[in-house]
C-alpha cells in the first residue's frame, strides 16, 4: 500500500447488490449509481461490483471478460466480467459483473423470485458476491486494479470482511455501510461451511448471531469502519427499538461510525429539466408547477381542481414506511378536503386495502400498485403536499426529491427524515428562512393527521406555501458534499492501514 495516498489514486471497490437503472428496488440502487459517480468526479477511481441478474447483463454494453473463478468453496463457476456504466453525460463508472448463470441467470427480483418469495440459494447468491469481493480487495486478485479500500452495502455484502478476516496475505480497508438495519441477512449455521468460513467464525466474535448466521452482522463485527446514511440514524441504531438486535454490537463500535446523508441524483431529479413530467418549471416559475396537477389529476382520475390540495406517496407498501396509518388517515384526509395518490407495491394486504380505497373514493383517492419511474416523477412535480410517514427511515430519498420539486413533505420526525426536513412551525406559519415542511413526532395516525392540517393551513396561505416551497428548492441535497465526507473516511482507513 503506497504511503502518503494522494486523493486522485484512491482505489475503491464499491460491493452492492443493485444499481441504478440497471436494477433496483429501492434506494440501495440510487445510491450506487450516484455516490460511486460523485466520487469519481472528486477523482476517486471508484469501481462497481455487482450480480449478473439479466438485467445487469442485458443493460450493459461491450462487456470485456476478465477472469474465471471455477473453484470457489461450494459455489458453481462464474466469470467476471467488466463494463461501464454511464451514470451522466460527463460521468461513467466502471463496472465489474460477476456472471453465474447457476445463481443469477433468472427471472425475478435480486432477491425474490415473480411471487415476492427470496430466492431459497440467496445465501450463495450474496456469498458469491461477498467472496469475489474480497478476491478482489486482497493480493489473490487476479486482476491488476487493487482496490485500497472496500466499500460493503447492506447485508449482501457482509461477508466480504468476514473473508478477509481469514485471508493472511495482503488486503483493502472496509466501510461496512448500512441503509437499513432492518434487513440482516439471517442463514441456517451450516451456511459456514458451505461458504467456506472456518467453523471458528462461528461464534459470537463472529458471524453467529442468535443461533443463526448474520451476513450483516458479520459485516458490522469484522470491518473497519461503519458508516450508516444519516447523523440521526447513526445514533437510532445503537439503542432499541432500531438497533432491530445489533444495538450492543454497534454501540460498542460507536467511535467507529459515521453519519452521511445521502444526497440525490440531482440531474436526474430537476424539475427544470425532467423529462418525465409535462411541463417543466423553477423556483421562479411555480406556478406552472400547477399544469402538472392537472396532468396527474387526469392520468389517475382525480376530479381536476387546482384549489384543493393534493398529496401523495410513493413508497414500498411496508410497516416500516408507515402504511398502516396512512390507511388510517386517508378517510379523514380527504373530508378536508384534500386529494390522495398513492404509488407502491408491497405488502399484499397494503396493496388491496389502498387499491379498495381507491375504488371507494374514486375521485379523491387514487392507487397505482406497482412501480413506475415515470409516475414517480410526475406525482413529485404534481402533488402539493408529499406525505412520508415511515416509522423509522435510515434516509430517505423522496422527501428530498419533493423539497427539490417545490412539494414540502410532512415525515415523521424520524433518521433522514429529520436531518433534512426543517418544520413550519405551527403558531406563525412564517419562517426562520429554511423550513420546508413538516415533522411531526409520536408515530401515531391522531399526530400524522394533526400534522397533515397544518400543512393545509399553511396551504391555504399562498404566501407562506411559496416560502417553503422556495427555501425546499434552494436546498443543495446533491452528492458533493456526502462524497467528500466518504472520501474522507476512505483516507482515514488507508492512514491507519499503513
Ligand atoms: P427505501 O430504500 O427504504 O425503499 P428510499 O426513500 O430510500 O426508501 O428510496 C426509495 C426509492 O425507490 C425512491 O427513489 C422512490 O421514489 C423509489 N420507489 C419506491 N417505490 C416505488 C414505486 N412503486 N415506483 C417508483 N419508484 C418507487
């Protein structure tokens, strides 16, 4: 490892499990397209590693076969293989894909097959790419690209330091980054030996967790460092209830973790410029913000009014996202009056209660099950309001979308959600010149509604709506700053490595 690391050779690997807009199910897939893409315009050589699903192979162009891995533990052969992938117009990330046809060639999600039930081999899936990770971050790399530092994403990628651990040779610093605790990672023990750890990882110095094995636990316990997705949420989880079982082990790593709002593909998501929504506009020309209420009142069937406000969601149909009392409240919501749209997939029991309440009220509520980039652009720019009650959020990416699009959002005051949503308050409906929405705080449907009437009161004051719909828009949630504080860390890791 060289000394004295200059920023512009920093090597990274970065290890996900999925990736923007090649394949994604949340915002996991945001953040790798876009972080790996910051880093690279602050010269940091950042590189992708990820599964071969179909999508990730049929989405990729002029791959370049690397390296064959036919020997690995217990893990049928695959092949490496490398892309770019072009992230902007300026920007192109390389790509590593690991092809393994016996674990990824199918249809479906990454991790559950066309009926929402995991994939039952998902401890290899994600063991395979944990293991070609650390190949890749050690001197048994076959490659001549050596990554300094690898950075590990949720518990798909935990067992990479778990590896290295038990490789002797030369290796990369980790950043172990969760973006939501909540998922683990939970294998039968035998899953030791098939993914070729010794027996004596398996104890509580280790990757057993409860009985079982947990990838992100592994992860946690043998990194360098963690890093979580927001200051709030760095601190939430190292106490119950959202520490979800880890809250010892993470409190006692507590000096070695770091909280870093995610920023937002800020090209991607510019009501200037989107081409997904009818008509474009400013922070200097809202109102023709009100020609895609209209556009969206029409596309779902809403009565068209530009007086009443409208809110809206987007969101995996979830307990953690909080549907249960947005299906509390909608009834109440829209004798305000207000409007309702709903976009999600999920829960089955979310998905038919929200689609019958939308046959109920027809031309107030409105549902679309399913998942679609294009309307989730579009209720963005056409909703007033955006309703974000998650009962715990490790980030959050559209409450920082809708502050962007002039939709002050009302979240629960909550992780991301809280780092970057500033309260109106209620007594003067002025401001202080940066509130841009509404927080509230006991996770109840009474407060969640409570909450939705002030933003209606605030609504119905032209003047102050338009304050913090601008101070929502002036707010610079772009990768920039997020990525300097990752450089940052990777550093640091390369400075005590030495
Ligand atoms: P999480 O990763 O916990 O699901 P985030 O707010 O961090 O939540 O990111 C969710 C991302 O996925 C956002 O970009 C959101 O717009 C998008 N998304 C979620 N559900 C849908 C859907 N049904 N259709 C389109 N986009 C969706």
């Amino acid at each position: 490892m060289p000394s004295n690391t200059s920023r512009r050779d920093l090597r990274v690997l970065f290890v996900t499990p999925e990736v923007h807009p090649l394949i994604k199910t949340g915002g996991l897939g945001d953040v790798s397209a876009a972080l790996p893409a910051a880093l690279r315009s602050l010269r940091v050589d950042v590189r992708i590693l990820i599964p071969g699903y179909p999508k990730v192979l049929s989405g990729l162009k002029y791959k370049r076969k690397l390296a064959n891995f036919s020997t690995l533990s217990q893990y049928p052969p695959s092949t490496l293989l490398s892309a770019k992938l072009p992230v902007n117009n300026s920007v192109s990330v390389p790509v590593f894909i690991i092809d393994c046809p016996g674990l990824y060639q199918r249809d479906g999600g990454p991790y559950s097959d066309t009926s929402a039930q995991d994939w039952p081999d998902n401890g290899l899936r994600f063991g395979l790419l944990s293991k070609i990770g650390a190949i890749l971050a050690s001197d048994a790399s076959p490659l001549a690209w050596h990554p300094q530092v690898v950075h590990c994403n949720d518990w798909q990628s935990g067992l990479v330091p778990a590896y290295l651990n038990y490789h002797s040779g030369k290796k990369a610093a980790s950043l172990m980054t969760i973006h939501n605790l909540a998922f683990q990672g939970i294998f039968p023990p035998g899953s030791v030996a098939q993914l070729g750890l010794p027996s004596d990882s398996f104890n509580m110095h280790g990757v057993e967790y409860y009985g079982n094995m947990s990838y992100l636990k592994a992860g946690l316990y043998y990194c360098d460092h963690i890093s979580t997705v927001s200051p709030s949420y760095a601190e939430e989880i190292q106490s119950e209830p959202l520490g979800f079982g880890m809250q010892g082990l993470l409190s006692t790593r507590k000096e070695n973790i770091s909280g870093i709002i995610n920023g937002i593909d800020t090209t991607e998501w510019d009501p200037a410029i989107d081409p997904l929504i009818p008509r474009t506009y400013t922070s200097k020309r809202l109102t023709t913000k009100d020609a895609n209420k209209k556009a969206l009142q029409l596309a779902m069937g809403l009565n068209v009014d530009p007086e009443i406000p409208l809110f809206g969601t987007i969101s995996r149909l979830s307990h953690q996202k909080g549907c249960d009392i947005l299906l509390q409240v909608a009834p109440e919501l829209i004798k305000l009056p207000a409007q309702l749209v709903v976009l999600g997939n999920g829960m089955t029991e979310y998905e038919v209660e929200f689609a019958n309440l939308s046959k109920t009220h027809p031309t107030k509520i409105a549902a679309y099950i399913g998942f679609s980039e294009k309307l989730s652009h579009l209720i963005e720019a056409g909703v007033d309001g955006f309703l974000m009650p998650s009962r715990f959020e490790p980030c959050g990416l559209n409450q920082m979308y809708s502050q962007r699009y002039g939709t002050p959002p009302v979240v629960h005051a909550t992780g991301g959600l809280l780092d970057t949503v500033v309260d109106c308050p209620s007594a003067l409906l002025t401001n202080d010149g940066n509130a841009s929405g509404f927080l509230f705080k006991d996770m109840t449907a009474d407060e969640f509604m409570k909450t939705i009437q002030r933003a209606v009161t605030a609504y119905d004051n032209k003047k102050v709506w338009r304050r913090l719909q601008k101070n929502g828009m002036a707010k610079d949630f772009s990768w920039r700053t997020s990525a300097v504080s990752y450089r940052e860390i990777y550093l640091s890791l390369l400075a005590s490595n030495e």
